[in-house]
C-alpha cells in the first residue's frame, strides 16, 4: 500500500494482535528500563554501543515478531524517551564521578594542610610579622566609611550566643569601641537586641578620631572572633585565662559548621599568660590543645593571625567579628558538649607528652565489680587507704589553714597512708599540673585560681571515678570553681571556718545569714575581698562533715 512521505506506514491490526501489542510494548518497555538500571547502577558504568544496541533490539523485534505498526509511533516516543532518560543518567553519574574526584582531591590537600598545622607547636600570639599599623590617612578613610552594626545571634549552641559585629575597634580599655556619629544608630541596634546593658567591658561606647591620638591601629579584614579575659591586661591568672581561651574553645567545638577564621583577639589578656621561656606550663598547654582543636576542625588555616589586645596604646578595627557576652566560666557556659570534647582533647595531649605507663599509674579510684557488690580499688589496694591531700598555697595570696596540724590528724582518719601537700605554681608544667590533679582522691583546698587546675582531672565515666575536692572557705565568695568544676570531680564548698581578725570575723556573720553567694549591702565586696585573702581557723567539726560525705562517695 502507498505510503506518504514523511508519515509511518499504516497497517489494520486484529483486536487480539492489538492486545499482544500492547502487553509486548509493556513488557519491552519495563525490560528496556531495568536493563539501563542494571547497567547504571550494579555495573557502574555504561557505553553508547549498549545503549544503541538494546534500542535497536527492541525496536527490530516489535518490527519483525508481530508485523503492526499502529504503535509505532507510541513505541517510538517511549523507547526513544527510555534511551534519553539512560543517557541523562549516564551522563549525572560521570559529572559526579568527577565531582568526588575534585571532593576527594580538595579533602587530600585540606587534610594535608590540616597535618601540616597539627605538626607544628601553636603559633606565637601577637606576631605582626607581615602585618603594619595603618597610616592615619588609610585609618581616617576607613573611620569615614566604615559602618558600624550589630546582628544576631548569628549562631547558637553549646549554651553560647554569637553576634556579629561590622567595623567596631578594641583597645585594652572596658568598651567596645564604634564611630561617634554613629551613636544614635548603634545604640538603637544594641537596645533591640537588649545589648544596651551588658556587663562591662562587653559594653559599646563611642570615639573620634581625636581619641585615637598616637595609637596604633591594625584594621583586621576578613572574619574576627572576639574572647576577653575579663581585666587581665597585665596579670596571670589562669581563670581569667580561661574566660577567653575556654571560650574560644566551646566555640570551636559546638557541633555547628565551622566559620574560616582570619584573625582571633583575645581582648583584655595579657601577654605575660603566653611568654615565649615557658612553653611548657599551664597556659601553653591550654593553648595547645585549643589551637590544635581548632585545626583539626577546619576553624584556622596557616594564615590565621592571633592578638592579645592589653595595650590602651593599640587598637584593633575588625570588618566583621563574633562576640559572646557571657562571663565567669572556664570552657563558655560549661555545656555537657563543650567538656565531653575537652575530656577527649585532653586526654589525647597527654598520651602524646607522655610515656603510657605514666597515665596507667595516674588513673585513680578505679572500679571493680566483686561477688559481694562494688569495691573501689586503688592500685591494688582497699579503699580504706584512699588517697587524701591538701593544697598549699605559695604564690598570691596564700590563704594558709591557721590549724594545719589539726586538719592533717582529722585527714589521717579516713585513710591509711599519709596525707599529701600539693602545689602547682607558675613554673609547673602542664604535664606536672595533669600528674598533680589526678593524684588524690579527696583534696582540701583553700579558695582560689589554682583551683582552675581542676581541668586537667582525667575523669571517664564507668572508667575512672571522679575524685572529691572541698572548699574550705569564711564565707561563700562565689561559685565559679563549683561550677567548672562539677562535671569533673564531686566538689562540695565548706563555709563557716574562722578568720583571726576579730573585727572581720564579726562582720562575717551577717555574711553567712545569706542563702546564696550573692553580694549585698551588710556582706559587700570589701568585706568579701579581705575575707578571701585571709588565713582560715579551720572549723574542725564543719570540715569532718564534709570529709565524712566525700568519703563515702569514694567508697560507693
């Protein structure tokens, strides 16, 4: 029969012959599909020849085995569909092939970049090589352009807030400093945000041009995190320290994406906390596991730059800059998360400065499970001669027990071996501070700094038991050591013991009227303060108490 040019033939097909079709279509149809999808996705691969061949099959067999073409047209549009859809998957299967090649090749050279970062000590803070104050033209360019703004949060976790800051200075003074014409504006910002009045030196405040006078100025592009050490500008103290550092440390350990940091100021700290003689003590152990933490994470690169900002003769402008206003703990807010990560961090540092059977003799109060309940071992040894010890004081304020002799006779109650003076000083080594605090089993301890040394207590739950360490204390200062300290040792602070000043010892009472630590206008802060700095009468009775409780938690 003639055939128009252009146009499928025609051909009169039986109902029957038309159902046959129509199952043969189906079943064609689905085979062709499955077969593409084996090739693509068993297989791995797929080629053109096959895909050419497999069409063309089908086509010659619904050609030659049931001779109707009423179809056809139906058969070729879903088969040539079939063909395209393998084809477009082929083709998303090689973009991604080579997608993880470059995946994999940018993660070899990140990690590479990463090894190279972790083999090397942490950097020196405040460091200017490559880096120079800016002239006073650039600074009063950058002064009348640079808009200043506060948002956020922009990231929350671990019990933190993060703002974010736009062209804001810091020097080592109490305040965040932005452009004086800017005032109402800024001002307006921190309100809605209900900043206007956080505690100082979180707190912004305005200046000219005139105020910077002879200052050095560094404006630092790209992206800045702000962590202060809360009036450290001059001094060591290692919980102030750890205000910054410790933050700075949650941060890099939150569990959200990590930001590519430029720069880090460590705002109101000293540069006497990282002198370059001492790399071994308190303060560049800490600031080795934290740089090392924020490595490894992918936080800083080898052109991250570190500031202490102490000087009121420096300034440092940041275009962008995350600030948490929180204060007062060691690790940011403490969160469970946030000292979970530095429990495994530092455990990690010190199998790394440190012989393995030095660790295994440091492991304390380890757990056995016996026929006739739990037993509480000790190197080998009932719990019966647990190891109880007392912290003397020798830099600062000492804080001397008045009655040492007779809180060491009350101590010899409660163990079979001798009782134990600790002291960790400035000169002391991290690894020294880390064998110290985890070689005790109940620690009477005056109030103070040194107490900051309790992050260093290797405690694993089900593993190794938390030791007990009790303040003894006039009147309750604060509970910033509680705080740090609870999730790594049982800590219980003791009040009521005795300083020798009569007259302070009669301001004292209305102290202890109190039901929290809290200040106020009959226990201010100048009879706290010269209560702090005593020496203590100790109350025998208060202490056995407290020893009495810390004991049997040893022994449970």
């Amino acid at each position: 029969m003639p055939v128009r040019a252009g146009a499928f033939p025609q051909i009169t097909c039986s109902s029957a012959q038309k159902s046959r079709e129509t199952d043969s279509y189906s079943t064609l149809s689905v085979s062709v599909l499955l077969y593409s999808g084996w090739m693509f996705y068993v297989r791995g691969h797929t080629s053109i020849t096959q895909l050419l061949a497999v069409f063309l099959a089908v086509f010659a067999v619904c050609l030659y085995e049931w001779k109707c073409t009423v179809l056809i047209r139906k058969r070729y549009r879903v088969l040539m569909l079939t063909f395209a859809m393998h084809v477009f998957f082929s083709l998303i299967r090689t973009f991604r092939g080579h997608a993880i090649a470059l995946k994999v090749h940018l993660t070899k050279q990140t990690l590479e970049q990463v090894q190279q970062l972790l083999s090397k000590p942490a950097p020196e803070i405040n460091s200017f090589i490559g880096i120079n104050p800016v002239s006073s033209t650039a600074f009063n360019l950058w002064y009348s352009s640079a808009d200043p703004g506060v948002y956020g949060p922009v990231r929350q976790a671990a019990e933190l807030s993060w703002y974010k800051y736009h062209n804001v200075c810091v020097t080592g003074d109490d305040h965040i400093r932005y452009r004086a014409k800017d005032f109402n504006r800024f001002t307006g910002m921190l309100k809605r945000l209900s900043l206007s009045k956080v505690t100082a030196p979180y707190r912004s405040s305005p200046f000219t041009l005139h105020e910077v006078g002879n200052s050095s100025v560094y404006i630092l592009r790209g992206q800045t995190i702000i962590v202060q050490c809360w009036r450290a500008n001059g001094g060591t103290n290692p919980a102030h320290f750890m205000f910054a550092f410790g933050k700075l440390y949650a941060l890099l350990n939150d569990g959200l994406e990590h930001y590519a940091i430029d720069s880090v100021v460590f705002f109101q700290c000293g540069k006497h906390y990282l002198h370059a003689t001492n790399r071994s003590g308190f303060f560049w152990s800490i600031w080795h596991i934290v740089y090392l933490s924020g490595a490894s994470r992918g936080w800083f690169s080898n052109s991250t730059r570190f500031y202490f900002s102490s000087s009121l003769d420096i300034m440092f402008c940041m275009s962008d800059a995350l600030m948490d206003h929180s204060t007062g703990l060691s690790f940011g807010n403490n969160s469970g998360m946030t000292v979970k990560a530095w429990k495994t961090d530092l455990m990690q540092f010190f199998h790394s400065n440190n012989d393995s059977k030095i660790l295994s003799n440091l492991l304390p109060t380890l757990v056995k499970h016996t026929s006739t309940g739990r037993v509480t071992q000790i190197h080998g040894k009932h719990a019966d001669c647990l190891r109880m010890a007392i912290f003397l004081r020798q830099e600062g304020k000492r804080r001397a027990f008045a009655n040492l002799n007779e809180v060491i006779k009350l101590m010899e109650e409660y163990t079979c071996r001798p009782v134990e003076f600790f002291n960790i000083s400035s000169t002391s080594t991290g690894v020294e501070a880390i064998q110290t605090m985890n070689d005790f089993d109940v620690l009477v301890t005056p109030h103070g700094s040194h107490l900051t040394n309790g992050i260093f207590i290797l405690t694993r739950d089900g593993v190794i038991k938390k030791p007990s360490i009790i303040e003894v204390v006039a009147t309750c200062y604060n509970e910033d050591f509680l705080k740090n300290l609870r999730t790594f040792a049982n800590y219980r602070i003791t009040a009521g013991h005795d300083v020798q000043d009569a007259r302070l010892q009669n301001l004292l009472i209305a102290c202890e009227q109190r039901k929290n630590c809290e200040q106020n206008d009959v226990c201010n802060n100048t009879i706290l303060s010269q209560a702090k700095g005593s020496d203590l009468l100790v109350n025998i009775t208060i202490l056995r108490h407290a020893l009495e409780e810390a004991v049997a938690i040893q022994k449970n």
